[in-house]
C-alpha cells in the first residue's frame, strides 16, 4: 500500500524547486511543467520505492534531467495532446531576466548546465553533485567552472554593455 | 564580480518559475493511476488530464503559498490573474523555501540530503525483465550465468560507462520468428543484457555505443552503421554490424557477401536492455524482427522499472 499522504507531502515541499531545475534545464516554463509532471507520476508509480530511499528528491532530480534531456522524444506525443487539448499555460509572459538566464544556459553543453543549476538551485557542493549524477568530483569541478565563466561572460555584456565598451 | 550576475539571474529565474501550474499531488496520483500504459495510451489518457485541467479542476500555481488554490480554467485566468503574494518572513511554511531570495542567500532545501545517489539498486534482475523462452519461440533459451559485457567494436571504443555500471543479467535466445515451424533451426541466436547503472550511467551508455559506432565506422572484422532511434523507451540506439559472410564451414565466401547482424539498445530511466543479435551459425538476421525482439524487451523492462 502506498503511502499517499507522505507523497503529497514530498510533492507539496518539493515540487517548486524541482520546477525552477526543470525551467533551467529546459528554458521554457510549459515544457518544465509536462517534465515534473512526469517525473512525479513516476515517482509516485514506484512510490514505495522511492519513499525508501534515503535521498527521494536525488532520485526526482534525475528523473527530471533525464526527462529534460530527451523531452522531445519522450513527451512529444504528450505534448501534442497537450496542446491540441488546449493547456493551461504559465501565467503572464517570463521575466526579461530569467529569458536572459534560459537562452544563456541553452548555450551550455546540457551536462554543463546541469551541474550548474543543481549548484545554485540546489545549494549542492560540487561532491554532491558528483555523488549525484555518478561523475568524478574533477569532472563537476571542470563543468562548474566553465559553466560559471560562460555564465557570467554571456549575461555580464547582455546588462551592461557600457561597461564592456569602457574596458577596450 | 560575475557570480553575482549568476546568482541574480539564477534567483530571476526561481522568481519566474512561480508562473507555472502543476497539479495538487492529490490529483496528479489519480491520473497517474489512469496512465500505467505508454504509447498510444498515455497520448489518449494525456487528452483526458488536459480535460480536467481546462474545467478547472486539480491545477495550482507552483507557487507553493498558492499550492492548495486551483485556478479558474486556461481560457480565464490570463486576464483576471493577480500576480502572487510576495512571501513574508511569517506566510511560508518552513519546508518551502522563498522563491524571490537568491540561492545563495537561502538555506539549503531542507529535504534535499548533501549526498544524493538516485534511486536504489535492485538485488538482481528479474526474469521477467529479460526476454522470456515464449519470446524465443523454441527450446534454445537460457539465463546466463555471468551477464555479457560490452558488444564488441574496437579498440577505440571506450565505454567509461562500466564504472556505474551496478546490476546486470543476460539471456540467450534461440530464436524463431512467428510462422517458422519448430522442426526449422532458429532463425537467429540473439541476447538480451537488462543493466541498471547508478547516477547517470545508462545515459551514458547509450551515449558511449553512439561514440562507438563513430571511433569505428569500419575494422577489419565488421562494418558498423547506426541506424538511429527505434522510438523506443526514454531513448534508444540501433545499430548495424556488417561483416565478410562464411559458409557452413566458416570460412569466408570470397563474393562480397556480407552478413548483417544488430545491436538494439533501448534506455528506460536508469536502465538499458540492449539485444544483440548474433545471427544463427554462419546465418545473418533480419532487421525487421530484431526491431520486433527489441520492442519486446522494452516492453520487459518498462513493466518491471
């Protein structure tokens, strides 16, 4: 018997945050919707399993990635249906600076960006994040720093060009 | 200092992330419950959860201060919607951390725990995530022992993957294809590899047999080609291996001929059933039923992961 109640309890504390990763990972609010979507109703298919796990939202924040990775293949019948069937879309339009921040990580090899937002989303050290997603700690390292550096080189120039031009 | 543009954009970003609406966990359970089945299925049963979200019922902002809220239905709430409370220091309940504080300022998630390793390993895998001796169509099916490794390519070949590598079963099949009488030998000798890998191992793989294909187009044994995705699982892989054809005897037929042979792999979050096929003696195999046996095997994987 699964426990539902604990499951609502995990979705309800966890879910936001799981959106902001699957926004940054894919860069379009309604696709990190369909994404967590699935990746709960998964969670919640094996929720015996899960809930034993010591780390739960680990195993969401794979799931999500992966789901983010390969959402094209594995949700397009989905969201065709979606659309056809008219979905409720986020509300308003994104905000200047987080379009700015989502075509920026898009620039980003995806495992770059992935162990960037799990670092800042997260709060996770760079040996969590190995631990995480089964890569050496080097590996993390390397990926977080180059993802910091295009990060800031691509977002710096974008709000204040003035700066830029003064540098030269 | 340029990480401060990162945090700001990072904490732009969470902000944002408040416009979006899932649905209560309540009413996500019961449509999970309704979408056991992939394919054709979850598209149709996709129509019915969209059905519900446009009546109004089981969507609320991720906002987590508006987490109980349903909202009125799509085609109402763009105009009439007031932007959500800004969290006070009292309003949020102590699990759900303020979205609007950059990252770096706020606490760490509390139920998020320093060392997450994904999902926990099965003991072993079962046969029924292998393909089955009914799958085989003949007597010639057995559990191997010790599971198959790697297919073979070449020495460039790398396959960094085998370090999360964390369970692993094989199955070799006799196999008849449907309408081949059971006096006729097998039509092809093919294997069936289930493995779950740890953290991201089985993105890996798939990514390392596509690598594969690349580092050896062509040796002096076998031609390989990938043939792209079968459609199959979260993501899948085939390939062709294409190699001098031998008579009975096994030696080369000095034609040009070649026999064609397969490696299906197919991806199902933290798994991968890959099939091989071998071909039967010095015989080849049809693409065609190897696409069937792959489907199959996802199917296996898909019921018992």
């Amino acid at each position: 018997m699964r426990d539902a109640d604990g499951f609502d309890e995990f979705y309800r504390e966890t879910s936001a945050r799981m959106l902001r990763y699957g926004y940054a990972l894919t860069g379009d609010l309604a696709e990190a919707q369909d994404v967590v979507q699935e990746a709960y109703t998964r969670a919640w298919r094996r929720w015996a399993t899960v809930s034993a796990h010591p780390a739960p939202e680990g195993w969401l924040r794979l799931t999500v990635g992966r789901l983010s990775t390969d959402r094209w293949r594995r949700l397009s019948g989905w969201r065709a249906a979606v659309r056809r069937a008219g979905p409720p879309e986020p509300v308003g339009p994104p905000s200047e600076d987080a379009v700015l921040l989502t075509a920026a990580l898009r620039k980003l090899a995806v495992p770059t960006r992935q162990a960037v937002a799990l670092h800042y989303l997260f709060d996770l050290s760079v040996a969590d994040i190995a631990a995480e997603i089964g890569a050496p700690v080097g590996t993390v390292t390397s990926r977080l720093s180059r993802g910091r550096a295009e990060l800031a080189e691509i977002l710096t120039p974008a709000r204040t060009p003035e700066v830029t031009d003064a540098e030269h | 200092m340029p990480n401060t543009e990162v945090d700001d954009a990072f904490a732009a970003l969470s902000s944002d992330a408040e416009r979006g609406l899932l649905l209560s966990g309540p009413e996500l359970r019961r449509q999970a419950g309704k979408r056991h089945n992939r394919g054709l299925a979850v598209t149709l049963s996709a129509v019915a959860v969209i059905a519900v979200a446009a009546s109004g019922a089981g969507w609320s902002l991720a906002n987590s201060s508006n987490r109980e809220t349903a909202l009125p239905p799509a085609e109402n709430s763009s105009p009439s919607f007031s932007p959500p409370p800004q969290p006070s220091s009292s309003a949020p309940p102590s699990s759900s951390p303020s979205l609007s504080e950059p990252p770096s300022s706020a606490p760490p998630p509390a139920s998020a725990p320093p060392t997450a390793e994904g999902p926990p390993l099965p003991k072993s895998i079962p046969a029924k995530a292998l393909l089955t001796k009914a799958d085989s169509r003949s007597d010639n099916f057995a559990r191997l022992d010790e599971a198959r490794g790697v297919p073979e390519f070449c020495s460039k070949a790398k396959f960094p993957s085998r370090d999360q590598k964390g369970v692993s079963a094989s199955v070799q099949l006799g196999y008849r294809k449907a309408g081949t009488p059971a006096e006729y030998i097998p039509d092809d000798l093919i294997y069936d590899t289930v493995t779950v890998f740890r953290g991201q191992g089985a993105q890996d793989y798939l990514g390392d047999l596509r690598r594969a294909v690349q580092a050896c187009p062509s040796t002096k044994d076998a031609e390989f080609d990938s043939l792209g995705s079968l459609g199959l699982g979260d993501e899948s892989l085939m390939i062709k291996r294409s190699f001098t054809a031998t008579d009975g005897e096994g030696n080369p037929v000095d034609n040009g001929s070649k026999t064609v042979t397969f490696i299906a792999a197919v991806r199902i979050d933290d798994a991968v059933t890959l099939v091989e096929s071998v071909g039967y003696e010095n015989l080849g195999s049809e693409q065609a039923e190897i696409e069937k046996v792959a489907k199959v095997a996802a199917g296996r994987l898909d019921d018992w992961r």
